[in-house]
C-alpha cells in the first residue's frame, strides 16, 4: 500500500511560533464510520499535522507540529483485541518542521491506510477510521485507569516488601540462635575429637614400636636366609653354565658335520638336475636348445610370460617394433634355431633367434615391461580379458603342462589347498606327456589394514555383529570379494571388513608406506621392501608427494581424460558406497573434477581413494609408475 504522507497547512493559524495543546482523545463508533477527535485546549493557534501507515509494523502515526499533551507522554493500552486501534504511544520527536507531537497506533485488520478523511470543527480536529465494532473511550479515562493500577500495584508490592523484611528479620534471629548452639555442640565435639586423637596417638607410638622390634627380627633373619640361598644359586649357576658349554661345543660340531653333509647332498642333487635337463635336451626336446623352461600365468587382471635358460640372462639393447608388433633382446642363444609358436593362451605368439638376439612376437597393441628376475627373462603385461581365476601352463624339454584354476563359485572356499585342488583336478590337461612337471602352491593376497580403526564383521554388512576392531598397519588375508566388502581371515577369525579401509599392499600410497615403516621400525620388525603380490612387481615407480611429476610434460586436459598434472586435489567424499575424489586446476580452481575408483585418467587409471589420498596407476613408454596425491592438512602441507 502507498504511504502517503498528508499534510494540512490550512491548520497553521499564527505560524509555528506558537505551542497548541491536547487535552484528551476520544474514540466513538457509528453506523458509516469511526472517529477519534483530538481535543485541543484553544480554537487558536492549531498546529498542522500529518498521518502515516506503515503496512510492515502495523502503525498509524499521526503528529502535530509545536504541540503538547495534557496527559504527559507515555504508552497507553486500549484493547489489545480491537480490530482498529489497540493501543498508543505518546511522544515527542525532532524533525525538519521542528518539534513533533506524534501519536502512533499499533491497529487491528481495520485500519491499514493512511488516506482518511479528517475535519476540523472548532477546538476538536476529527479523523474517520473505516467502521468496527471496536467500544469508545477517552484517553485521559484509560490514563486514569492505568495510573489507579499502577498505584494500587506499588501499594501491594510495598506492604509485601515489609512484610518480606519482618520475614528476614525473624529468620535471621533463629539463624543466629542456631548458629549459636552449633557452635556450642561443634566445640564440645572438638574437644572429644582432640581427646580421643591424643589416646589413639599415645597407643599407636607404643604398637609402633613393638612393631619396629619384631620387623628388625624378621630382617635380620631374612637377610641370612638370602645370604645362603645366594651362595646356593651361584654355585649352581656356575654348573649349569660349564655344563652348557659343553653341551654348545658338542652341538656346534653335530651342526657343521650336518651342514657339511646337507652341502655335499645338494650339490649332488643340483648336479643330477642338471645332467637331467642336458639329457632330456639331447633327447626329444619340445623347446628350442638352450631354453630349460617357459611359463605363462594370466589373471588378476596380468598377463605374465617366463623364459629360462641354462644360463642366467642380462637384459641388454631391447628394440620395440610396433610395426612387426616384436621386441629383440641381444640375449645369446644357438646359432641355428627354429620359430618356437606358442599356442597356450600368451600375449607371446612365437620365440625364435636371430643375429639380432631373441625376437618375441607379440598379440597386436601389446608393449610389455621386461624384468630379470633371478636371471630368467620376465615379460608382464594388462590382462586383454578378465579371467576369473587362474590359467597357467610350463613347457619344459619333456613336455608342456597346463592348468585352469576356475574361480569357485561357492560362497564359501575349501578349508584348505589340497581340497580346492581336488575339487579342480577334472581341469587339468596333460597335452603331451604324462609326467606331472610342476607343483601349484596357494598363493594368497595381502590385504593391509589403512583406516586408523575398522570392524571385523560377521557378515558382509556394518549390521552384522563386530567380530573384532583391526588398527592401521595388521596384515590380513584376502578370500573373496562380496560386494562392498572383503571376506578375509584375521588370525583364527574369518569375517568381512570395508574395502574403502583397507588396501593391497602394492595400492599403498606413499605416505601409507612411510607410515607403515615408522610402525615397523617402532615394534622392531624388519621392513618389507617389496610389495606382496602374485605378479612380483619389480616396476619402475615414482612417488611425486603431492607434486607434480617433472618427467611429464603438462599437456593439459585431453580426450583421453584428465592430465594428473594439472590438477590437485581438493576434497575426497568418502560417507558413500563408492568413495570419490575431488581435483581442481590448478591454473583454474573454477573447474573441477570428479573421480571414483577405476575411472580413467590420461595414460592411466584411478586405482585406489583412501580417507587421505588417491593413487593413480600411469603407464607410459611401456613403464608403470604409481602416482600417489594427498590432501592438504590444516597448515597447507600434504598429508
């Protein structure tokens, strides 16, 4: 609603030199409308005035210019319940027009505008207010009103007042009578207390020294049991330790006559395997002269090619050939050799030697990382197909020998290797020779436990009963994958625990490592310097501590996905199913990032979001390289 302020100049009589003054206000309702009438004291020398509503407040305010009021200044309550006007404020205030005589009225639903009709008739100047069922009044009636209650309530707090500190009073005589005789009652008992304290004092001086004489006795008398059961102890030290000696001699030289006799068997023993592998080489040989062994393992997401020879090999001048999809080692073999093909299920399609050295044909789009590894040249590789389980196969001189270890589908596994073996056997294949030429042991994953604390349940869900509460740093054992949990053996328990709060040992990022070898070094156990793993990761890798890694070039944001050093990270949301990680640019913090486990980064992959961290695995030149990335702490450093 506009607020329109109305001015009535035609009241200014004299100018505002002159003061007019109030005597009372009155309230009446009729059949069309409801008007209150300002009573002044003269005809002459009226003031002008003005009216104001404000709609937010709920205020009708009308003011008088260089005016008084007969009833003084004050607040004056009508009837809270009116639907007109509930109750007033009487004061004066200093504006531009001098000094004002304002009115201001808290109104009910009936007045909300100040556009009403006013007349002046003589002394009394009228406003019409639109028609209620609101009572009449007069204000200096309600002022009269309020002040005989008001005197009335000042009487009746007075005579309470007094009565109040005749109250006191008596109270504090009785008070101090009280006092008076507890002080009496609390001295007699004083006295006894300083009487009885002195008899129990008297009595225990003299037990006190009764006791100091029989404590004499009993140490002087253990002092000479202790003499001679010490001279007892170190004669009988003295023979055990000549006794010991001789026994250590005579073990010392059992044990050097049996390692002497253990060398001499296991030189025989190598000996032996060897004129074997010469034998059976000269004989049939289902590999290439010189070549004693190959072996291919593929799954949990590797592909893994061994070759051995009868003499160790040394990696050296390695040539890639992405158009004949080979690699050459300059490895020396014999001088006339065949193409061995390899149809077993290898990214190895063939072996062969040429002047160049040993060239490996590879499936297309393979580019393997080359390690040496106890002298056997070691080729590893991504699995092209998720297999569930494992396939291996050993070709050796007398035959070649393949296994497919299928993933059990029971939820429960076999209690122990010999029964999954069992259970498994009717998979295996002897293509041929009958002999059986290897031995597949169990290989178990490592899980270590990253969350500062977490829950071994019972079941694969944080409803189940907590079977134990694991710390940072103890390693378990991995059975199964169920969801969002892993099914692992702790000890003599087996239960599941959250995938998000524990890790691989070779997903560790590095500042789990480092944490993991300060706990080590604190316990006074060895540090493991090798990650635990059925691969044998011998890979190259480069720790960037939150920062970005100088051997990369900064190519920015491409198709292939995110450029790790570009951005840093910013936030991890790890109260979810699938933890997240939050990156920023860092030329750009307005644009950000998303990532969860799995997803792609350029020449890489998410490969693990702790509460702290994300690691990152990036392949680049046929190297792999974890990247680990931190969040910052409170002083702006790296976790």
């Amino acid at each position: 609603m506009n607020k329109k302020v109305v001015l009535l100049s035609t009241l200014l009589a004299a100018g505002l030199g002159f003061s007019a003054q109030v005597k009372d206000v009155a309230f009446a309702c009729g059949k069309k409308s409801c008007d209150i009438t300002f009573k002044f004291s003269s005809d002459k020398n009226l003031p002008g005035f003005f009216q104001k509503y404000n709609a937010a407040t709920g205020k009708w305010t009308i003011a008088f210019a260089q005016s008084s009021f007969a009833l003084g200044e004050g607040s004056f309550v009508i009837d809270p319940s009116a639907s007109g006007l509930k109750d007033v404020r009487v004061f004066k205030e200093s504006g531009k027009q001098g000094e004002l005589l304002k009115f201001e009225w808290t109104t009910g639903n009936s007045v909300d505008s100040d556009e009403n009709a006013f007349v002046l008739k003589g002394s009394e100047f009228k406003v019409s207010l639109p028609v209620s069922k609101d009572k009449s009044w007069k204000l200096s009636s309600i002022a009269a009103s309020q002040k005989k209650q008001a005197e009335v309530a000042a009487l009746a707090a007075a005579k309470e007042e007094k009565l109040a500190k005749l109250d006191a009073e008596k109270e504090a005589k009785l008070r101090a009578a009280e006092e008076k005789k507890a002080a009496l009652e609390s001295a007699k008992a004083e006295k006894a207390r300083k009487d009885s304290l002195a008899k129990a004092e008297k009595l225990a001086k003299i037990n006190a020294e009764k006791e100091a004489k029989l404590r004499a006795a009993e140490e002087k008398k253990a002092a000479l049991a202790a003499a001679k059961a010490e001279k007892a102890r170190k004669d009988s030290l003295a023979k055990a330790e000549k006794l010991a000696k001789i026994n250590a001699e005579k073990e010392a030289k059992l044990r050097a006559a049996e390692e002497k006799k253990a060398a001499l068997a296991a030189a025989k023993e190598e000996k032996a395997r060897r004129d074997s592998v010469i034998k059976a080489m000269k004989a049939v040989s289902a590999l290439i002269d010189g070549v004693s062994e190959m072996t291919s393992v593929v799954g949990f997401g590797v592909d893994q090619f061994e070759l051995k020879m009868l003499s160790p090999i040394s990696l050296s001048n390695v040539v890639y050939s992405e158009k004949k999809n080979t690699v050459t080692i300059a490895v020396l073999g014999p001088e006339k050799s065949p193409v061995l093909k390899v149809n077993a299920g290898s990214f190895v399609k063939s072996l062969t030697w040429t002047k160049e050295g040993l060239t490996l044909q590879l499936s297309a789009g393979v580019r393997p990382v080359l390690q040496n590894r106890g002298g056997a040249l070691l080729l590893q590789a991504r699995e092209s197909v998720a297999t569930e389980g494992f396939l291996y196969w050993k070709a050796l001189p007398t035959g070649i020998y393949t296994r497919r270890w299928a993933k059990p589908t029971e939820e429960v596994l076999p209690a122990s290797f010999d029964e999954f073996a069992n259970r498994y056997e009717k998979n295996s294949q002897k293509p041929v020779s009958a002999a059986q030429a290897f031995f597949l042991t169990a290989l178990a994953r490592e899980l270590i436990v990253t969350a500062d604390e977490i829950e071994l349940y019972e079941g694969p869900n944080e409803n189940s009963t907590a079977l134990a509460r694991l710390t940072f740093g103890e390693k378990l054992e991995s059975i199964a994958t169920v969801g969002l949990f892993h099914k692992v053996q702790s000890g003599p328990r087996i239960g599941y625990v959250d995938k998000r709060a524990v890790s691989f040992r070779d997903e560790l990022s590095a500042v789990q490592s480092e944490r993991l070898k300060q706990l080590a070094a604190e316990k006074g156990e060895a540090v493991e310097s090798k990650p635990i793993s059925f691969d044998s990761d011998d890979r190259v890798m480069y720790s960037s501590f939150g920062r970005r890694d100088p051997f990369v070039d900064v190519k920015g944001l491409v198709e292939e996905g995110i450029n790790i050093d570009q951005v840093e990270l910013v936030g991890i949301i790890w109260e979810s199913d699938q933890p997240m990680a939050i990156l920023s640019d860092v030329k750009n913090s307005a644009n950000s990032y998303t990532i969860k486990e799995g997803d792609k980064v350029l020449n890489g992959k998410v490969l693990k979001i702790t509460q702290t961290d994300v690691l990152f695995l990036i392949q680049e030149f046929g190297v792999s390289r974890r990247y680990s990335m931190g969040l910052p702490d409170k002083f702006g450093g790296k976790k």
